[in-house]
C-alpha cells in the first residue's frame, strides 16, 4: 500500500486521534518541513472552535503533497517521542506502506503458465529485453540538469529488478541521439556500443556490458533530457521530435520488436508554461481471431513528464517528479500484476496532487497504441 492509501484508509481515525492537539501536530509538520510557512500561518489562523477541523485541513493538505511527503508524515508519527506520548492510539492504525520490489505478491496465474491470456503480451524471454537510458545532464552552454543522475540510478535499479537489461549513455547532441536510437532499434552494428560509450547497470554501478546485446519479448526506453513542444534536445540544444524517435522502432518484416511492447518515457519540457492548480471537490480513489497483420505503429506506448506547452520540475537533489513517481508505482504495483497503463495512472494521479511553494503544478500525459495489457512481474528476489 502506498503512503497516501495508507494515510486515506486510516484518515477517519487520524483526524480523531490528531485532534486531541491539534496545534502539537501542526508545530510538528512544520518544524519538519512538511509544510510551507504560508502554509503554516493559513492552518494556524483558520477560525473554528473544532479542532477537528484544523486536522482535516492539515492531513490534506499534505495528501496533497504527493507520495513522498506522505511518507515522511507516516514516519514522523510513529518516529517523533513527542508524538508518540501524546497520541498512544497512533499505534494501533496500520500505518505502514509500500512494500519493496522484492517481496513480490501472488499474482494471476495466466501471467505464468503456458495459457497465457490473450489480451495481455507475452512476457518469456530472460532477460525480458533491454532498457536505454538516455542521460543528458551535462549541456553544451555550460548548464547542467542537476538531478538527473538520480532519475538514471533510479530507473536502472527499476527496470533491472523488473528483469531488463539496462543500458545508458550520457551527454549526448541531437545527432548522437539520432544515431544511438538508430543502433539500438536494429542492434545491427555492435561497434555503436563503444561509440556513444554505453554502459550497463549490473546492480550497483555503471560497467561495459559484458554480453551480446539482443531484443527480448518487450523494449523500454527513457530519455532524460530539456525539450520543447514535440521535441526533446540534445546537448546542443538541437530538437530531435518524438515522433522521430517511436518511429525508429515501428513494425516491420525485418524487425524483432514487431508485436512487442515499446514503451517511452520522456522526461523532458514541452514548453516553458508552468501550470497551476484548480480549486477541485474533495474526491475519494477508490480468443484466437487476431488478424494475421497489425499496424507498423502499433504497439507503443510514450509516457511524457508533462503535457503539452508547459515545463517539467524536476528537484536538484531528489531527481523528477515524473521518474521518481514512475519508480515509486513500478515498485508497488509490478509484484501486485498491475499491467503498465494502470500504473502509469497511478503515476498522474500521484503528480497531479504535488506543488511547489509557489503552487506550480505539473499533469504527466500518455498516449498508446498496445493492443494488449503489458504486464512486467519482478525477476529478482
């Protein structure tokens, strides 16, 4: 269970328990920085008798907050002395979260046997294919994307667990890029590999891969870049579009990836925009006839950080909201068999509630062509 599921299944008796003090539980997030000091004043000030009420504001304002801050408001209830002395009912809730990729849960047992149902891809290939990162931090005017490398680390731990071979290369211009997705679409010329310097998470660092590289039975690419409207850049600064990119890795005769799952997540602007919040209500979460040819651009899937006009955010230290979302929701809902577009709705929902300071938002968007559920049970223990 994440944090935020967590903190809504025990919200009734949070809000109960919490209002006892409610002003202890207010200093407290704010001395942990949960919560801003505009934040603070606007909680502290509101005019009620109830305190129930100033709870309420509290604990949804930080659900609101994202997955992360959540995390940290669990932790501080059953961590902080003070808490625990004043609020002994705290530990009776069940307050923990998510679970670690490697503990995984029972799944549905047509993911596994030799029947596999026909609306979901057919993942058997060990390794179950190859994951390229595309890591541009360090750009030719001098900036960088600081952040990044976070993302990168945190991907390659995702995807190799979920049993992929993970390859990156860093810094690379719009031309690079062009050549690189070119090579790995065909894996046609092994030479690239040394040229644009790839290297292989082995589950602790970054090496020469050691094996002949070959597609499996589903493909997985992300692009941690700056971009524009339809675009991502090199280290140039030169637009390469998306378009472009997909289009290497459509169907064809000749192609080993035809009927196979190709999934894109861009990590990059598409627009200078910053989006802002909205004013919502209080809402609760809760056969053998396929034809013998498919369309040459089926089968994709591209995950964009942002929609379309408007700038990503990414944090200097923590990485992206998008790509740390995305590992977070892979991480628990891979070993439940939650297929890949159901998660990557977790992964909207979980950005759409975060907000900076200054309240900038941020809505991730996606688009597919799959013809069928893809499906990726962790390999490792």
């Amino acid at each position: 269970m994440s944090a935020r599921n967590a903190i809504r299944s025990n919200k009734t008796a949070i809000h109960e328990i919490l209002s006892g003090d409610h002003r202890l539980i207010l200093n407290k997030v704010y001395e942990n920085k949960l919560i801003t000091q505009r934040e603070y004043n606007n909680l502290k000030s509101i005019n009620s008798a109830n305190a129930e009420t100033h709870v309420i504001e509290l604990v949804d304002k930080i659900m609101n907050k994202g997955e992360d801050k959540c995390k940290d408001f669990l932790n501080l209830l059953q961590t902080d002395g003070a808490i625990k002395e004043t609020f002994p009912l705290l530990a009776s809730l069940q307050l923990s979260c998510t679970p670690l990729l490697s503990e995984p849960v029972q799944v549905s047992s047509c993911q596994h046997d030799g029947n596999m149902s026909q609306d979901v891809y057919q993942i058997i290939s060990r390794p179950v294919g190859l994951c390229v990162i595309i890591n541009n931090n360090n750009f030719k005017d001098g900036s960088q994307r600081r952040g990044t490398d976070k993302d990168a680390q945190s991907l390659a731990e995702v995807f190799r667990c979920l049993g992929f071979r993970v390859l990156m290369c860093e810094d690379l211009n719009k031309d690079q890029m062009d050549q690189a997705l070119t090579f790995v679409a065909s894996l046609a010329d092994m030479s690239q590999l040394q040229k644009f310097n790839f290297k292989e998470w082995d589950g602790s660092s970054f090496v020469d891969p050691q094996q002949v590289l070959e597609h499996g039975d589903a493909f997985i690419c992300s692009i941690l870049s700056h971009g524009k409207k339809g675009v991502v850049l090199g280290t140039d600064r030169n637009p390469l579009p998306i378009k472009e990119i997909t289009r290497k890795f459509r169907g064809c005769d000749q192609s080993v990836l035809t009927g196979k799952p190709k999934v894109f997540l861009i990590q990059a602007c598409q627009g200078s925009n910053i989006q802002r919040g909205v004013q919502m209500n209080d809402m609760e979460i809760d056969d053998d006839t396929s034809p013998l040819t498919i369309p040459e651009e089926a089968d994709v899937l591209v995950a964009m950080a942002t929609v379309e006009d408007h700038a990503s955010l990414r944090h200097i230290v923590d990485g992206s909201w998008f790509v740390q979302s995305l590992c977070e929701q892979l991480k628990e809902h891979c070993p439940r068999g939650k297929d890949i577009v159901s998660i990557l709705h977790y992964v909207n929902d979980g950005v759409a509630h975060r907000e900076t300071s200054s309240l900038a938002k941020q809505m991730p968007e996606m688009r597919f062509t799959l013809r069928k559920k893809l499906v990726l049970p962790p390999q490792c223990t």
